[in-house]
C-alpha cells in the first residue's frame, strides 16, 4: 500500500503537502476512490480514502487511524561531517535502521566544512532523505535531524543513558562489553576518518561518553555509524524497530 507523508498540522484539514499531490497524482497515478496510508513523522498513522485527486491537490477523508511508539532503547548517532552525498546516504540509511536521531557535528578533522548559509538547506535536504526513506521502509516516526554543531556541543545535548565514542586507536570497550540492559537510550559519537582530537575525546569522557573499540578494521565514518546502529538494534531490540507489529 502507498505511504505518504502529511505534517500534523495539515491532519485536521485532509490536505497532502503539494510535493505528496504530485507524487500520488502524476507518478503514482492514484484516482479517488483508493486507499492510502498517511503518516505525520511521530507517531499518528492513518487509513485514508482518496476523496480529490488533481495536480497538485489531494484530498482525503480518515477511515482509521493509530499511533505507534517507537521501542526503547532509543539510538542516537552524533556523527562527524563527511562528503555530502555519503551524510546523505548515511541519513537514509539511518532512517531505514531506526535511528531515534542524526546530529551532525563539526569536528576539528572534518574534511567537509559548511558555510552559516548552507547550514539550514543541508538539515531540509537531510529531513526530506529521512522522510523518503521512512516512507519506503515502512517507519512512521523520523529521526530527528539536528543542526550541525561542534563535538562539545554534541556530547553535552546527548540524551542521558549508555553513551559510546568509537576511537581508531582505542584500547575501549568491545561492544558486547559496552551494551547493558534496563536503558532508555544509547548514544554513539562517529568521529571523522581523521579521527577525534584529544581535546574531542577528553570533552566527550567528561560528558560520559566510553571509549569503544570496534575491532581490527578502521571503518569509514558512514560504515561505522551504521555497524553500532545495527548492533545496538540487533542486541536490544532483536531487529531493526523490534519485532514486527500487527495492528
């Protein structure tokens, strides 16, 4: 069945988003009538009849609707800027595996540096993958996608809970060391292919973050992120989102 994503606040008036019209009317080919899923990124899904059907206006009415949590632990990933068609890839990627948030941080080795100006289209650019991907994969609730700040600034916002920093040359934990039960959230710090500063690590220790080591492979910072996702997905929820629901 067809996804299609429409923010909370077009809920109460049964509107797609334009880009969503178009896609349900001139791609898909949808005619009035038909059945569609809607989900606002948070939770709330919807059963949907198609009631209008144009160019750039589609209408609905709701036929039921529900609402989804996301399980716990949450994973958050703070990853360091790389190239952007691979931060690109590594949020879509990340949305496919259940990644409860993207921040985005500058750090000191980052190759990639992003002007002010180019700040807020890249996190538009970074929400519009997230919302794609979640749409093919089947997840009703985005990650949320932070703006782009510093490592320190990163580390202090992270929610409480286990919190990992992966290091190249790290005598850290292993990750079946690392993991613990009985947790609402987990963090892990990516660091750019240059790896962290000193001065990034000790600011990332004193907001509790442990050192982890991830084996003899150095992984790129994109391929890194994604392995303690999955392993953390795979250790605490047996999959990715937990177990498959029925409703």
């Amino acid at each position: 069945m067809a996804r299609f994503f429409v923010p909370a606040e077009l809920w109460e008036s049964k509107i797609f988003p334009e880009s969503e019209a178009r896609h349900a009317s001139q791609v898909l080919r949808l005619s009035a009538g038909e059945q569609v899923e809607i989900f606002d990124g948070t939770g709330h899904v919807a059963l949907v009849e198609l009631t209008t059907v144009a160019k750039r206006r589609v209408k609905v009415k709701i036929l039921r609707s529900w609402n989804v949590k996301r399980v716990h632990p949450e994973i958050h990933l703070l990853v360091a800027l790389v190239k952007n068609e691979r931060f690109d890839w590594l949020v879509q990627k990340a949305t496919e595996l259940g990644a409860a948030s993207v921040r985005p941080m500058a750090a000191a080795r980052s190759v990639v540096k992003i002007s002010a100006g180019d700040v807020a289209k890249r996190r538009m650019k970074w929400k519009q993958i997230a919302i794609e991907a979640a749409k093919q994969c089947g997840h009703v609730i985005l990650p949320e996608i932070f703006p782009v700040v510093s490592p320190v600034e990163a580390f202090r916002h992270a929610p409480e809970g286990l919190k990992g920093i992966p290091v190249v040359a790290s005598s850290g934990k292993l990750l079946p060391e690392f993991f613990s039960d009985a947790i609402d959230n987990v963090s892990f710090a990516i660091g750019p292919e240059g790896d962290w500063t000193s001065e990034e690590i000790a600011s990332a220790q004193a907001a509790g973050f442990m050192p982890l080591d991830l084996g003899q492979h150095v992984l790129r910072s994109e391929t890194a992120a994604l392995y303690v996702l999955s392993a953390a997905s795979h250790h605490f929820l047996g999959g990715v989102g937990g177990r498959r629901a029925t409703l």
